[in-house]
C-alpha cells in the first residue's frame, strides 16, 4: 500500500443547466475580444524593426489590460488577468510570434472558453457563483468538500458547457495482483495484452459514417455534431474499461510506442483512428499515476517478427503478411499468436528498459 505522490491534479467536469448557456456564449465572445487584443498587441510588439521589440510576458500583457473591466459587461478582472497568462504560455509553449484568431460568429467559430481563478467562483448551496452570476450544474453532490484550484468554463462542440475545476487529490494505491504485463496496439484488435486479454477493435465510426453523411448532406450539423460526440463517448467507454481492469490488475504496465499519427496517413487511416490508441495510452498513463504503477512506453520495433522464445526474427513481416495471425517459430518450432507474441516482447523489451518512460505521442 502507498500513497499517490502530493500534488496529483484531477479534472471534475460538471455540465452546466442550459438556462446559463445565453450568459457564457457572451461572456465567451468578451475572452475573445481580450484574448485577441493580447494576439495583436504581442505580435506587433514581437515584429517590430527597432530596439523596443520584445516578446510580451503575462505580467506585461495584465500591465497593459489594466482598468478594461469598464468595457466588458460580464468577465472581471481576474478574468482577464487569466486570459493574459494563459495567452503568454500558449504562445511561449508554440514558439510563434502570434496564435489563431478566436472567432466569435460564423461557422468557424471557436469554442467558447472562460477562465477564472479560484476565487473568483464561491459554491452557493447547490450551486455556483462567477461575476455575478449564479449557475446551476447537475450532479451538484459532486461539489460538498471540494477545494478547486483555477479553472474555467469550456464549450464542445455541441454547444454544451461544462465547469471544469481542477482539484489536488491524494488517495491510497491499492495493491496489483500480477506483476507485469506487455500491451500490443493493433487494427484486428484494438489492445492485445501479455495473458492473452484483448480490447475488440469495434467499428465506432465505421456503422456510424452514413448516418452521419446523410445527416451533412441534409443540412443538419447539430444532429452530426451530437453523432460525432456519441462516436466519441463509445470510443471512450471502451478505452477506460479496459485501461481500468489493466490498473487493477497489474503493477508494471509495459506498451509499443506505434504512432496513430504516422498510420493516420495511409489508406488504414479510418481503421487506425477507430481504435483510439492515443486515447488508451493516455488513460493508462495518468490512471497509472493516480494508482501508482509503472507506466512505460518502448520501441516497439520487431516486436510481431520476433520469436518471444528464443528471440529469432522468424515471424511474418510486410503488408503482404498482416493476414498471418499465428506462425510457427522456424528457430525453436514455438507456435504463437502473433498479437500474443507482439506482447510478449513487448514485455521483454519493457524489462530490459528498466526505466519508465512515459511517452507523449497522441
């Protein structure tokens, strides 16, 4: 038994009662008339020809956002002054003179996004006060005892709000049943793991993708949106009950490092994108540390070719070959399942590494 190392971050998300929604959608287009002040303001102080070129920090860009309260109806000064930091790091993190346009009409508009601080947003009774304002959220029992951090309100793209308040978290790490496990992510099957268990690779776009052209062609975006979004909360509800039975299950959790980004750009694209690799990796490496297991992410490189036994490269190789789904080691005569094999090295690999090492690809 451990504990969770101090300082864990956790995101409760609480969707907002639509009779707020008229209020943030203009409380979302004043961030946007900051945050694009901050985008103009730095990029003409950042590409000018004499010696006052500069790029604008936070600090400066609140400096030079001083007293604008008076323009604005709705966000306050905290607002503002979060809006300006966030700016500067999203700029400074792109290592660009200027960021994109936040568009407040049209059909590119962008998302609604309304940042605060801490203080700024007091609980009243079941609820939540902000500038003035009282909101009123569903399953409000979720907020008795909770001592949030900065956080903001934030739009999907169905046009739903939701609250998002980060919170520090410190629980008790449950001890793992089985020691180590290697996780091999393919097409046939989303997620193959060391013993054999497998994540079905599930069409979710797939038996979704002509309902959901008929819904474009017929001039009906919200109803696609809403589609969009049930695809992608299946997707998720996959991904997090397998992710889930692998944290309680095992201590050392070892996956191939295979870029969705990369096979995103061949004729597998849908296939690739279906399965939600980055997703999977993502929940199992921050549901990892929330539980206190080792989380490492290896080259993955020969590891469906290789002979788990005796190490051999024996295996099918190329695209001509992605039908062979079991193969007879020429080497040692072990016969293996080629995702079950993929998982096996990719254990070994993961013990040879000895080191964790947590991957950022998506």
């Amino acid at each position: 038994m451990g504990l969770v190392p101090a300082g864990f971050i956790q995101t409760l998300r609480f969707k907002v009662r639509p009779e707020s929604y008229g209020w943030l959608n203009a409380a979302a287009m004043e961030v946007n008339q900051v945050f694009n002040y901050c985008n103009e303001i730095s990029f003409a102080t950042a590409t000018r020809t004499d010696r006052k070129r500069k790029w604008l920090s936070g600090f400066d860009l609140c400096y030079l956002t001083a007293g604008a309260t008076e323009f604005f109806e709705r966000i306050g000064a905290d607002t503002i002054q979060r809006i300006c930091v966030e700016y500067a790091q999203k700029r400074t993190a792109a290592k660009r003179h200027k960021l994109r346009w936040r568009v407040s009409r049209g059909p590119r508009r962008t998302l609604g996004w309304i940042p605060f601080k801490a203080a700024s947003l007091k609980r009243k009774a079941r609820a939540v006060r902000f500038c003035g304002k009282t909101f009123r959220v569903f399953e409000p029992e979720r907020l008795v005892d909770v001592r949030w951090k900065q956080g903001c309100f934030a739009q999907d793209a169905v046009g739903d709000w939701w609250l998002c308040l980060p919170v520090e978290v410190s629980v008790n790490s449950t001890a793992a049943r089985k020691a180590s496990v290697g996780i091999d992510l393919g097409i046939k099957d989303a997620a193959v793991t060391s013993d054999g268990e497998r994540l079905e690779a599930l069409r979710f776009y797939r038996d979704a993708q002509h309902r959901l052209g008929s819904l474009q062609r017929c001039g009906h975006p919200r109803q696609a949106k809403r589609l969009h979004r049930t695809i992608r909360r299946r997707r998720q509800d996959a991904c997090h009950k397998f992710s889930r039975r692998v944290i309680n299950t095992y201590q050392n959790i070892v996956v191939g490092d295979v870029s969705s980004l990369k096979l995103a750009k061949t004729r597998m694209a849908k296939s690739v994108l279906d399965s939600g690799w980055g997703m999977l990796k993502r929940m199992l490496q921050y549901k990892g540390e929330f539980a206190g297991r080792s989380v490492q992410v290896v080259n993955e490189r020969n590891t469906t070719r290789a002979c788990s036994s005796c190490g051999a490269l024996t295996g099918p190789s190329g695209l001509r070959h992605l039908v062979v789904r079991q193969w007879e080691c020429a080497h040692c005569g072990e016969w293996h399942d080629r995702d079950v094999n993929a998982a096996r090295n990719i254990l070994i690999a993961g013990s040879r590494c000895g080191t964790s090492v947590c991957g950022n690809e998506p």
